[in-house]
C-alpha cells in the first residue's frame, strides 16, 4: 500500500507492506522527521491494528452466519484510514457507482483540485488529495459526478472545514452520524460506512445492498433491527 500524505503543511509518501505473519512495515517518506511518531500511529489506523477485535469476536463466534466466517479469517478488521475526509469523498463518490468509475471520478479529482507534487513519479504517485477547503468552495463541473453527487461533496467538505462534522474521534457515534445525515444528499450508509472506517465499532452500513445480498435472508431482516 502507497499512497501521498500531508503532514502539517508538507507532502510525503506512506508505504505498508506485509513483513511476516503477525507484522506490517511502515516506510515514511518525510520532509522532517518531528512528526514521525504521529506519521506511524496513523499508518497504524490505515489497518485497524488497534482495534479491539476480542469484544466482537466473542459475541460474534456464536452467531451461525458470522461465526464460521470469523473460525476461517481469524483477526480479520474492518479497514481504517489515513485521512477521514478523503474517504468520505470517495464515500460519496462511490454511491450507486461501480468501483473503477468511482476510482476514474476520484483520479479526476485528484487531478484537477489536488497539489502536485514533483518527483513522486517513480513512485507511481503524483498529487496529494485536495483539503476540504479547497473542495468547499471548487468548481465540480467536467468531473463526471451528477449534480446531486457533486453537491453533496460541496456540502460535506464545507461541513468538514468548519468544523461541522469532526471526523477526529472527538465526538461519539451518534452525534457523528447526526452531524453527516443533517446535510443534504448524505444519508446513514455513507455516515456509518465512514464512522466504520474510523474506528467506530458500532458503526453498521445495514442498508448495505452488497452486505445484505450476502447474508441469509434471517441474519438480513435483523439488519432493520439495527437500523
């Protein structure tokens, strides 16, 4: 995994990779090294490795749907995030989209409102994502997003820049997916699908098409109970 990074007001590169069994490494490429300690505790969230996977696991293990696939990928996490509000973009991006046109949508993007950065080239990296100021006030035209889609970003980065919707884990789940819902166009799959990425375990996506497809029409029905 490689991806562009800001931290403070400098770019860098992130890079993870597997390094064994029970470990990841974590490459920094940084213009100073002051933050270094805070670079790495969230690489540490891009793969959940703090998450608590014992609470769940033991609930979890008894259900008849869940509890075979939990026996089969022991450890497995739901993903985390470098930067919350890149992937609420993407969030609202990917709505009713398959994968590559979301990902086409999102180069654009990248392309058109991210900073360039020269030299990341070899690297197969080229832009940092844009800020949500940048995106609170850009122009979305000529991206491929409907009108309803782009609105929604304007909104939500507006949101973002002023401190609207804290995506820091400052503030519980319930007023996060208040916050989310409240604007326009945003409704509880994309609120919970981000408070999942962030950490939140309670998060649930239950209106999921994909995740209720998945599941016997039994464990499916309970997913209303959670709504």
């Amino acid at each position: 995994y490689r991806r562009s990074i800001v931290v403070g007001a400098d770019p860098g590169v992130l890079e993870l990779w597997r390094g064994g069994e029970d470990h990841l490494v974590v490459r920094a490429h940084l213009p100073h090294w002051e933050e270094l300690v805070h670079v790495v505790h969230r690489a540490r969230r891009i793969a959940s490795l703090d998450f608590d996977l014992d609470e769940p696991a033991s609930h979890l293990a008894r259900d008849p749907t869940i509890g075979p696939l939990l026996e089969t990928r022991p450890g497995l996490r739901p993903p985390g995030t470098w930067d919350a509000f890149e992937t609420g973009v993407r969030a609202i991006i990917g709505q009713q989209v398959t994968l590559a046109h979301a990902n086409t949508i999102a180069g654009r993007l990248v392309e058109q409102l991210g900073t360039r950065v020269p030299g990341l080239e070899p690297l197969g990296l080229t832009h940092t994502f844009p800020s949500a100021a940048t995106l609170a006030g850009a122009d979305l035209d000529g991206l491929g997003l409907t009108p309803a889609r782009a609105h929604g970003i304007g909104l939500f980065a507006r949101a973002v820049a002023e401190d609207a919707v804290r995506l820091d884990r400052s503030i519980g789940l319930d007023p996060l997916i208040a916050s989310i819902t409240a604007l326009d166009g945003l409704g509880p799959w994309t609120a919970h699908y981000l408070a999942l990425r962030l950490g939140e375990p309670d998060a649930c996506p239950t209106t999921d098409l994909a995740l209720r497809r998945a599941l016997p029409r039994r464990a499916a029905a309970a997913l209303d109970d959670l709504a």
